[in-house]
C-alpha cells in the first residue's frame, strides 16, 4: 500500500488492525509472570479505585525467592495498602507506592501509602490486624512468614500520616 501511495488503503488498514486489539495490552512490570500478574490485578483494582497505583520493579538476574511467596508479599501488602487509603477522604492522598529492587544478593521490597492512623501494635511493636472477618487479618502475619523463609527482616512504621511495609530478602 506504501509502494502504491494508496493512502486510504493504508487508513483502512491500520483501523482494521486497531479496531481488532485488545482493549489494553498487558503491562511487565518484572519478567516474573506469577509476580507480574499481581502487580497488573492490584494495578487496575487501584486505577479503579481511584487510587495512583506507582510501582517500580527491577528484579534482575536469578533469584532464589520463589514467586509464590513475592506474590503473598506483593499482593498482601499492597491489599492493606489499598484498603488503608480508601479510609481517606482526601483523594489527592489516594496512592500506593511499591517498589522491588535488586540490591546485591539481596531483593529489597517497599510499599508505601498514606493512612488516617497508626496501625495498633502488639507488645514486640509489630503491627497487627483489626479484621474479624473470617479468612482476613493475615496479611501480615503471611508477610513474616514468607520473610523468615529467606533469612530476611520485616520492617512495618507509620509516620506522619504515611504507612511504610520494608522486606529485606536473601535473594
């Protein structure tokens, strides 16, 4: 069509190929599928929700840290997260920040979010849930475990209104 200069033939072309893809191609956010898949189920939960969903991965190389347990990690922290700014009424705080980096041997895991108060926590200072429903409030608790797996360390603050979750894994 190019050769032939054929312009509309080119227009009818391109809306046919247009016309025929998805609605929304799949984001990679890490070449981790199980990983990836989370990240894109919480990404338009949040874009639904309203809520700025910012996430940087960069996992390189062979990891020892089964995807299972990065998406218990992931898709926990980023659930409490989620549910955390929802309680907000300012909806220029609605926002979720995670990031996973490769530092060393070592995948260093944040997520961060804004929150109207400070989580309770148990006599050791580790957070806990207030969920009574059943099946929920494990979220943390799944996190820890997955941690102590991988002879890492689970770092939970709230500050200034921000609620910050920081896993450390012996990748």
């Amino acid at each position: 069509l190019c050769m032939e200069n054929n312009m509309e033939g080119i227009r009818e072309y391109v809306t046919t190929l247009v016309q025929g893809m998805p609605d929304a191609l799949p984001k990679k956010y890490c070449e981790i599928g199980g990983v990836n898949a989370i990240l894109e189920y919480y990404d338009n939960l949040c874009r639904g929700a309203d809520i700025r969903f910012v996430c940087r991965i960069n996992i390189s190389g062979e990891i020892r840290v089964k995807p299972v347990h990065l998406s218990i990690i992931l898709g926990n922290a980023i659930q409490n997260g989620m549910e955390a700014v929802q309680e907000l009424a300012d909806k220029e705080k609605h926002y979720l920040d995670v990031s996973a980096v490769m530092s060393g041997r070592r995948l260093v895991i944040s997520v961060r979010n804004p929150s109207e108060r400070a989580p309770l926590g148990d006599e050791d200072g580790n957070y806990i849930s207030t969920k009574t429903e059943p099946g929920h409030g494990f979220g943390l608790s799944s996190i820890r475990e997955a941690v102590r797996l991988y002879d890492g360390w689970c770092k939970t603050d709230w500050e200034d209104g921000i609620f910050t979750l920081q896993v450390v894994l012996q990748g």
